[in-house]
C-alpha cells in the first residue's frame, strides 16, 4: 500500500470510484472495522481472537496511515484502538503468521531502508502483547517501496516492491524467509506485468493466488483482483477473478479459519467512508480451498 504523496493520489482516486455497481458482498463490521475513514486490508489472527487492519484518516489527518485493532473480551469485542506498535509514521498492511506468533506490516519509520520498508513484530503467547518491530533488513527491503508483506504455509514472504528490479512499476516476489541470504525471487511472466501488483492474499494450502493489479498512479480509478494457481512447474497465468463492487479493489486478504471467504477493500454502494472492507464467497470462483495439514513457525 502507498503512503506519503502517493496516498493523498489515492484519496483522489477514490472521489472517482463513487459511481459504483450495487454491492453484492457483505460490508464487514460496519461502524467497528468500516467506518467513515478508509479501511484496507483486514488480518485474523488464527485462533480468532484479533482482527487488524489498515486504515487511512482515522481519528487523524486524512492521508495518515494507521494499523487497529479489535480483540476478544467476555461479552463480545474491544472497543477499536491503535495497535500499540503504532506510530506517527504510516504504518499498514498487516498480516499475522500462519503460527499466530508474528505480524508482518509495512511503514515509512525513521531507520528504514527505503520509502516504505517491511517490518515483523512478535506477539507473546501469553499476554497477547506486541513486542518492539524489526526491520527485515536487506534481504527484502531495498531503497524504493516494499508495500503488504503475505507469508505462506511453507515458510516464504511474498510481497510488491518496485525495488527488487522487475517487468512493471510494483511487482510480486517470494522469498524465503528460513534460508539466511536467500534473496526475493520475481513471481514472473504469469503474475507480473508492466502496472503495479500489489495486495496479495495467499489460501492456507498455498495454491490460490489473489491480488491487485492496475495503475496506483493514474488518475482514473481502475485496480481489479486477480487469481493465480501454483503448480508443480511454477505460478499459472492469472486471469480476471470477477469478485469485487468498485473498480478499484485492494487489500485482499482470506481467514484461515474460512478460507472459502475473500476479504476486500472498495467503495461499494453500502460504504460509510472512502474505502470499507466487505466479503465475498472466493469459493463460487476458485473452489475450496483446502487447509493445510499443519501450520509452521514463520518469521
């Protein structure tokens, strides 16, 4: 997700994407999660007891970019707050390890390598409390933008970047993270084109692929979701996934414990704000996906 200059862009983007189809899917949480600010990019926890997500111009300036939270109390939910790791620097983005045991975010904090660097925090098993955020260095960030960081079951990140080389402006890479010096690998030809792809969201068995592609920068609000399936000989040619309200779609994202749910961000015909998160049945389009035998420790 951009932030600074290029997240104000994106605001006006918005403005344009209000002539919308009706909604079909489900807004989330509206009042709690989807409000009059812009929300982007919701991540549940495994074990169901926290949601986080991104937001933009809530309770604060309107392009600053922040990360919520909500979690489980008797009786219902917390009331929504900050993540305690929140700064006054943009942070967004966040998506929890299969393991429950980290959460990975993006942020501009002084200290980084570059625009917007990738960051990992632990959680404590036992208090539930956020450790202190580390940088994770060279091996992923570069000196351009690393945005929206999505491990996957067999122990690799895959994550955009426009800093890593590449066929477009932001492109789609996987590294992983278990081997010492292993460097990012391009998703190539079949995902990666000449705009920006972004925003991924991987199934818990992690054969199913969704993502944003289209333009950030452009004046005209056009950012769809894609599919792609991973083979035996490497990633399918995406195509078109023909879920979404708007046609500008971001921040998509799958609960592991509903894997058969898309979660999406846009500004659909029901949205209180610029940009609220809904659901839709991924399930109608891709089929079930399957959960994986076993979670493992990713960090």
């Amino acid at each position: 997700m951009p932030n600074g200059a290029t997240a104000i862009g994106m605001i006006s983007i918005l403005a344009l994407s209000l002539a919308l189809a009706p909604a079909t899917d489900a807004l989330v949480r509206p009042g709690m999660i989807s409000t009059a600010a812009a929300e982007v990019r919701i991540a549940h926890s495994p074990d169901g007891r926290r949601i986080l997500w991104g937001t933009i111009g809530r309770d604060a300036a309107a392009d600053q970019q922040d990360i919520w939270e909500i979690h489980r109390i008797r009786g219902g939910w917390s009331a929504p707050a900050r993540v305690s790791f929140d700064t006054d620097a943009a942070e967004f983005d966040p998506a929890f390890s299969p393991d429950g045991r980290w959460v990975y975010f993006q942020s501009d904090r002084a200290g980084g390598l570059g625009g917007s660097d990738l960051y990992v925090v632990s959680i404590d098993p036992v208090s539930g409390r956020f450790g202190t955020p580390r940088n994770l260095g060279p091996q992923v960030n570069t000196p351009g933008e690393e945005w929206a960081a999505t491990p996957t079951p067999a122990g690799g990140l895959i994550f955009s970047s426009n800093g890593w080389g590449g066929r477009g402006k932001h492109d789609l890479y996987e590294v992983d993270l278990r081997t010492p010096g292993a460097k990012p690998a391009n998703l190539g030809d079949a995902i990666n084109g000449p705009l920006d792809e972004l925003d991924a969201a991987v199934t818990p068995n992690g054969r199913t692929l969704v993502f944003s592609v289209g333009d950030m920068d452009a004046d005209t609000a056009d950012v769809r979701l894609f599919v792609s399936y991973r083979t035996r000989s490497g990633w399918t040619s995406r195509r078109p996934l023909g879920i979404g309200c708007s046609p500008f779609i971001l921040g998509a994202a799958i609960d592991r414990r509903t894997p058969e749910r898309l979660y999406y961000a846009a500004h659909c015909a029901d949205s209180p704000g610029r940009m609220d998160v809904h659901v839709a049945n991924i399930s109608r389009v891709v089929g079930t996906p399957a959960m994986p035998a076993s979670n493992e420790s990713q960090r």
